[in-house]
C-alpha cells in the first residue's frame, strides 16, 4: 500500500470561505419517543448543571422551557437547598429537543407544584419573549402580576 500522511503547518482561514448552507441551522430530528419519558412517570434531579439546566436520573439534560434565569446564584442555590434529589414529572412541548441529550420541558415537583411558573412567581426569571411556546401568554401574565402587584 502507497499511503502518504501529509501534516499541514499553514492555519486555515474560515473567514475566507464563502460558504452558505441551503438548510441552515439544522438539527437531526430526533423521536421524542426515543427519549424514555412516560406520562406521570417520576424522576429524580441527580445533578444542578447551571442556572437553566438540571440533570435526571435517566441521563438527560432539562432545561426550564419559557423561562429566562436573572439570578444566577440565587436559583443555584435554591435548587441545590430544595429540588436536589427530589422527584420531578417533566412535560415536553413540539420542538422541544434541543439535542439528543437535552430537552427544554416543563417541570413539575411530584406534589404537582409547577416549576417553571414558580421561577417567575419567585422573581427568580423572567418569562422567555424569544421563543414560542404553550404557555407564553400565562407567564407573561403571572411576570406582569408579580410586578405589579
């Protein structure tokens, strides 16, 4: 076999490259079914990522669909100190897969508190105005409501 390994010592420059995708920001479809989450099913926080995303038990990555986080340190702290090892239901919307591993959800305690609403309710975050999602109107609303009164 004639194989030639050939090292190239000059860096590419992309900003150079006049390539547009036709299809962009495309993401693989991915079967919500694939992703295991049952009806009703519980399952547990195993680890707090960052500000908008918890870990669960079966792997996957939630981030809190609809909201915006504009405390950082205090929403850490109230998922280690409240919801760290506790049951949690999730609710998925269409489009909500943001990779294989990661959804954007709606979370529920197992006492049925919601708590996407409950961030916003809190003054924790502040209801998502970029994206489209079910329940856009109520957190806009209940973020109105805890301003004003």
């Amino acid at each position: 076999y004639n194989i030639e390994i050939i090292k190239r010592y000059e860096k590419i420059k992309f900003d150079d490259i006049e390539y547009v995708p036709s299809i962009q920001d495309a993401k693989p479809q991915i079967d919500t079914k694939k992703l295991n989450f049952k009806k009703d099913a519980l399952y547990k926080v195993v680890d707090i990522i960052d500000e908008n995303t918890i870990k669960i038990n079966n792997g996957h990555l939630i981030k809190f669909l609809g909201v915006k986080i504009n405390d950082k340190d205090k929403i850490i702290k109230y998922f280690k100190e409240d919801h760290f090892k506790k049951e949690i239901r999730i609710k998925l919307e269409n489009n909500s897969i943001l990779n294989g591993n990661t959804v954007s959800a709606y979370v529920y305690l197992k006492n049925n508190i919601f708590i996407n609403a409950y961030l916003i309710k809190a003054k924790l975050a502040l209801a998502d105005r970029e994206k489209e999602y079910k329940l856009k109107r109520k957190f806009l609303e209940l973020e109105r409501k805890t301003q004003y009164g």
